[in-house]
C-alpha cells in the first residue's frame, strides 16, 4: 500500500534528488526519497541488532572468568612462543 504524504526538502536535497532522477538512478524524486528511508529503517535496525550484541558481549564478559596481568602476559608469552616454533622463528 502505498500513502501520499506532503514533505518539504531543502534545496540542495531536491536538487540532488532531482539530479538522480534525471540521471535515470531512479524513476521519480518520491522513488528517491523512499530509497532514502528505507536505508534509513536498515541502519537503525542494524544499529539496534549491533546494540544488543554489544551489550550481550559485555553481559558475558561481567560473568565470565577474569585474568589478572601476570596470568594474560604468560598466556601471551606462551602463544607467541607457540607461533615462533610453527615458524620455525628463533627466540
């Protein structure tokens, strides 16, 4: 279904949508502006989705296991002398 609805674009915003048009990108300034929109539902959608992962992230990391210093630079030493000797790399 499709709603007519009155809008009001500045100047340069009808003269770029304009332009678009004329360059054929799109068959009316509406078209345009419901492109418009609709990138902007998606990225909100996907800064919402974005949003909840982070905050699931941090959930997880609050209930998780913490290292101090000295036990996540052992780990660290450890991994790297892991890597040399795959290499083959002098110490």
């Amino acid at each position: 279904m499709t709603i007519k609805s009155s809008v009001s674009l500045t100047d340069e915003q009808y003269a770029f949508a304009k332009a678009l048009v004329e360059a054929g990108r799109f068959s009316s300034v509406s078209a345009v502006l419901q492109q418009g929109v609709d990138l902007l539902r998606q990225r909100m959608q996907s800064e919402e989705l974005e949003t909840e992962a982070l905050k699931v992230l941090l959930e997880r990391r609050r209930n998780g296991s913490f290292l101090g210093a000295t036990e996540m630079d052992a780990r660290i030493e450890a991994l790297i002398a892991d890597k040399r000797r795959g290499l083959a790399l002098r110490e």
